[in-house]
C-alpha cells in the first residue's frame, strides 16, 4: 500500500490532516512536515503539530525535516522547494482554477477581483511553480461580501475532498490521469508583501471593500494612515457616491455615528471596524471630522 508524505501549512493543512485521520488514512501518511508562517496571525502550527502527537505520526519542523522516502509527496500551503529522488512525485494543491491565478496569494487577488467562482487545484508539480498536469479540481459558487476567513473555510472543504480522492487512487494504486493546462487562459497572482496592504483611496469604493475583506484575518489586515496615526481597517462598507465638486480621495467628507465616511476615486467607503497598529486600541468613534486617510 502506498505511503504519503505531507507538506503542510495553514488552517487548510490542519483540517486536511485532520480529515486523513478521521477516516482511517493515518497508517498511510510516512511523515508531516509543518511550517510556522509569520504573513498570518494564526499560523496553525500548533495544532498540526498537535495533531500529529495525537495520533502517532512522526512530524518535523521544515528546518530539521528528513528527506522523504514516500511514493508520493502532498503539498498544501508550501512554499519551498522538496528535495525528491527520481521516482517520486509531488502533488501540489492550489487556491484557484488553474491555470488562472498561477503564483502567489491566489485566493487574496481572486476575492479582490470578485470572481464569482472560487476553487482548488491538485496537479503534479514541475519545474516551474503552477505549470504542471491537472489531476482534479473542486469549484464553490460565492456571493459578496465575503471576507478571507469566510472563503479559506469554503474552500478548505475542496481540499479535503480533493485529498481523500488521491489518496483513494494512491492506495489502490491506480493510474492518476491528468490533463494538461490551457495555455490560452494562464493568469498570475504575485506575491505579496507589506506593501501590498496598503490602501489606495484613489482606486473603486467597491473595490477596496473587497481589498479590505481579503487582506483581514488571518493576514494582518488593510493598512492606512489616519491624519499621523497608522491604522488597520478590519470592516468597511461600500456607499453610493456623492456629487463632489472638488473630489479628493482620501477625505473624511460625512461622520455617521462616529464611523467616517471616506471619499474614493469613486464611490464612498464607510468604516465600521479598525485599530492602531501601534497600541492595538480601537479607532472608532472617530472625534475629528477634518480627516485624510492616505
């Protein structure tokens, strides 16, 4: 019978580990190696590693982990390169359908663009990342708003189901058929650093209430600056424009209950929920009218 190798990271891994386990795959899994990921507020290092005491599996962190000597290697959430002799192969799982959003933070840009479909991809890995065969996918239909938190929950399911489907064909050692990606509809999601949390007030209202909610929890969060103070915006809705005859995005232009109102390229943002990055205390409700976000 076949043996598996797990590279995992993330809320995902956990609950695809956690899966495995509950249906009676745990004396196919060689080994799980985790990661700690400091882009996210709560890594889920613990719990995997947890999980893996539990039940008897062995477990490494990545810096001290053994090269594998299982038939196949699943990755989920991983982010490095496997070292692999010549007769394994690694399947990877993805956040989206390829061959669109290839690359990095898929699942972030996917939300910001307000795709109406969101999905996972299991494909074999190649040399270079997101271009290999397609052996299955899962797709959930989706309605907005929706935060990040909200959607790695859907889709964490696509995964389980993707993952006890291989590991069904890897047991019984059956042929694993692919097909390959469409090369006419290759996109790219690219990583993402600090920078990439902050805010544009120049750009859409409804856009940026979709930045908003798919840079929250668990990532650090939208970022802006209010007046001197640096802030993060947890919660924020998207208004009906106004006519403003010296439109400048940015400023506060109406208080609602203490909760500003934002001028945008287009469209207005009201803020419903933010802290200050330094101390962590809540921002609202605001006490200044006279206010620039930028």
């Amino acid at each position: 019978m076949g043996k598996v190798s797990y590279y995992i990271m993330s809320r995902k891994g956990y609950l695809v580990l956690q899966a495995l386990v509950k249906y009676g795959y745990r004396k196919h899994i060689e080994q799980v190696i985790y990661a700690e990921d400091i882009n996210v507020v709560e890594d889920y290092t613990e719990e995997i590693k947890n999980i893996c005491i539990t039940n008897n599996i062995d477990n490494f962190i990545r810096q001290d982990a053994p090269k594998s000597k299982a038939g196949f290697i699943v990755a989920i959430s991983w982010r490095w390169l496997i070292p692999v002799t010549n007769n394994q192969k690694i399947i990877v799982l993805h956040d989206s359908l390829l061959p669109k959003y290839r690359g990095f933070a898929p699942l972030v840009s996917a939300l910001i663009n307000g795709e109406k479909k969101l999905g996972v991809t299991a494909l074999f890995a190649s040399e270079q990342y997101d271009r290999g065969p397609i052996i299955k996918q899962t797709t959930i239909d989706v309605q907005y708003p929706l935060k990040i938190n909200d959607a790695i929950d859907k889709i964490s399911n696509c995964y389980v189901i993707l993952v006890l489907d291989i590991m069904k064909m890897i047991i019984s050692n059956q042929v694993i058929k692919t097909v390959e990606q469409e090369e006419s509809e290759i996109t790219y999601s690219l990583w993402r650093d600090e920078k990439d949390y902050n805010i544009d007030w120049s750009r859409d209202a409804t856009y940026l209430e979709k930045f908003i909610n798919a840079t929250g929890f668990p990532y650090k969060g939208a970022v802006s600056s209010m007046g001197k103070e640096l802030i993060r915006i947890e919660e924020a809705i998207a208004l009906d424009d106004v006519v403003i005859e010296n439109r400048t995005p940015g400023k506060v232009i109406f208080v609602e209950k203490g909760n500003p109102v934002i001028v945008c390229g287009n469209g207005l943002l009201k803020i419903i929920s933010a802290f200050y990055v330094l101390s962590g205390e809540a921002v609202l409700p605001i006490k200044k009218f006279r206010l620039r976000f930028t």
